[in-house]
C-alpha cells in the first residue's frame, strides 16, 4: 500500500482506527485490572475516561498536523463526491451497532445493574460503533482504490 | 460488482499529451485517487463528474463511457 495512493481523509482514518483501538484498548484493560474496586471505582474510570479522550485528541493531533504538514496541498484539498459517500456509508454501517447497543444498555438498567457496568457498555458501544465506521470507511476507500 | 459500462479515460488521457490523473482531478474537481478508481472501473461517477470529464477532453458523454450491457428487451 503506497503512500500516495491514500488521500488525505484516507490517512487520518487509519491514524484515528490506530489510536482508537490503542487508547481504549489500554483503557478497558487498564480500568479492570489497575483501578480499585469498590465505590470509588466509578470516579476513577471517569478520571481515566478523561485522560484518554484527551490522549486520543492530543495523539491524533500530532499525527495529523504531521501528515498535513508534509502535503499541504493535499490536506486543502475538499473532499469529494467518492468520499463524501463512503463517508456516508460508513455512518450508516455504524448505526446498526449503535441501535442494537443502545438496546443492550436498556435491557442492562431494568435489569438492575451497576453505574460502572452501564458506564463500561455504553463506552462499548461508542467504541465499537466508531470502529464500525472508520473500520467500514477503511475498507470502501481500500475497495475502490 | 462489476460497472456495466467501461470508460475511455485512460486512452483520452494518453491522446491529449498524457494528461495525469491528478491533472484531470484537479480540471474535473475531484482527487486524483477518484480518478484512478473511475479509470479501473471501481467507481460508479455521479452524472456531473461524468460530463465535467468529457467536457475536458471536449467528447460527448458516450465516447467517454461506453455502455456494456444488452438492452433490456
């Protein structure tokens, strides 16, 4: 896969697939094997939750501007028809996950479980979700490439 | 899933003093990885950029895309 045959869009789709995963992969392990348990668990995901949503748009950031910077005129560059729709297509994938999680969380509060087991499903979801759709977005570009 | 029509781009490209892609990207408003995936085959163009890249080699639409498939009877 060469460097120029990827957009702009295309890259910093790969970098967020990257840094998603890494980030929130280190946060589900790390949040079920470091923190304490107990009441103030709750508190301490949500410090942890902090400290990678900005990790995420620190990391992506950097690595965007770095990709910009070495083709500006790429980076200017609007996107256009073919990417606008497999942009669409690939929110539209992640919509099934997303109702089909949101459902999973319902069922999860009249169940009767915990904060923390609710806070955990729901970032699941939002985590898996935006997979969905980068991960499906990935394929379209690489599909039509 | 195969296009039912082929294009004529890449020969077109070749007669007008081997315009580049990203050239026709730029005349036709589109990247130059849209036109790789129009000229392959891999990309179904919407009827604007179709008649924006004929009107830059100066062809009628249907020199440019040619289509493939029997008529339906």
């Amino acid at each position: 896969m060469r460097d120029k045959e990827m957009t702009f869009r295309e890259k910093t789709h790969w970098v967020a697939m990257v840094v998603l995963t890494l980030v929130f992969g280190w946060f589900f392990i790390h949040s079920h094997t470091a923190l304490p348990r107990g009441p103030e668990h709750l508190a301490a995901s949500g410090g942890l939750l902090m400290f990678s949503t900005i990790g995420i748009i620190i990391a992506m950031s950097i690595i965007i501007g770095f990709i910009a910077a070495r083709n500006p005129q790429d980076a200017h560059l609007a996107a256009d028809e073919r990417e606008r729709s497999i942009h669409w297509r690939g929110t539209h994938y992640a919509y099934y996950p997303a109702v089909i999680g949101m459902w999973l969380c319902i069922w999860l509060i009249f169940s009767g479980y915990d904060r923390v087991t609710l806070l955990y499903s729901l970032l699941g979801v939002v985590v898996l979700c935006e997979l969905v759709r980068i991960g499906s977005q990935l394929w379209l570009y690489r599909r039509e490439a | 899933m195969a296009l039912p029509f082929t294009n004529a781009i890449r020969t077109l490209r070749f007669l007008t003093g081997e315009m580049t892609q990203a050239e026709l990207g730029e005349r036709v408003g589109v990247t130059r990885q849209t036109i790789a995936a129009i000229e392959q085959g891999k990309y179904s163009p919407s009827l604007e950029v179709a008649f924006r890249i004929a009107l830059v080699f100066g062809k009628p639409l249907d020199a440019v895309f040619i289509w493939q498939e029997p008529p339906a009877p």
